[in-house]
C-alpha cells in the first residue's frame, strides 16, 4: 500500500451533504463506502446507506442523517471548497475510465456532469456515484439520489483501448 493509500485509509471521508430543502450538512463519516473507481466504476454498485453517522468537524459531536431526504453526497478534499473556482466540464488530464459520460439536473436547477458504472444497477438503484470530470476538482465522487434529478442526459461513452 503506497503513502497515500495509507492515509486515506486512515482518515475518515469528509462529506458534504446536500438536502433537498438547500441545507448543508458537513461531516466525517468514518464507515465511507470505498472510493476507488475500479470499485465505484468497474462493478456493479453496492448499496448506499439508508442512513449515515456522521461526526461533526466543528466539536465532534456524531450525528444521524436520513439519506432520503438529500440532494446528493458529496465526497470532497476540503469542507471549506473553493467557490470561485470553475470546474473543468470534460475528461483532459484524468485517467481514461470507462462508464456513461452524463450530465444531471437537479430539481434547484443545479447541473453536474461526470462518469457512471455502465450497468442498469444507475436506472434500478435509489442513487448513483458520479465521478466529476476535473481532477482539481474539490470533489472526489458523488452520491446522486435520483429522486432529486429532473433532467439526466448521456453525453457519451468512455472506453479504454
């Protein structure tokens, strides 16, 4: 295991939690499904938790979140984002992964674009993991509820050769 596989594993996921009401929820949930895009990707997706238990970065305190009642699960590097910062909306400097290249609306009119597992477990399932286009991104994966989306569009097909 390299360095920075050893920290990852060592650290919980820090999680952004959109709710379909607009509120923001932060915390670090330490049972994180794992992130890998060959697991997230390359293989039929496992179920997400109905449920979460979150610690709060702010005093530690933990806490219960209801999934059902969320946007989308954001898997990020920092809490604190960069809001000025434009996130690239195609694959350039990332790894070549395979999955449906698709764009996403949300029922706030908010638009997110990225790869999914190729599979009809995205069409059968409560949700999907998307994973965004730019690597500088403060994103690293997402969590989708499809009850939050009213517009999914495929862009394309990524393959490797």
């Amino acid at each position: 295991m390299d360095r920075a596989s050893e920290r990852e594993a060592q650290e919980p996921a820090k999680i952004v939690v959109h709710l379909a009401d607009g509120t923001v929820v932060k915390g670090y949930m330490e049972s994180a499904p794992a992130l890998e895009l060959e697991v997230l990707l390359g293989q039929p997706p496992r179920p997400f938790p109905t449920h979460l238990t979150l610690r709060s970065p702010q005093d530690g305190t933990r806490f219960q979140l209801d999934i059902s009642k969320s946007k989308a699960v954001f898997f990020v590097k920092s809490f604190d984002g960069r809001r000025d910062y434009s996130e690239v909306k195609f694959f350039v400097n990332s790894p070549t992964i395979q999955g449906i290249w698709v764009q996403v609306r949300f029922k706030d009119n908010e638009y997110l674009e990225g790869v999914i597992h190729n599979s009809i477990h995205h069409l059968t399932g409560d949700g999907f993991f998307l994973k965004p286009p730019d690597p500088n991104s403060n994103n690293e994966m997402v969590y989708i509820l499809k009850s939050s989306i009213v517009d999914y569009r495929v862009l394309g097909v990524r393959t490797t050769y």
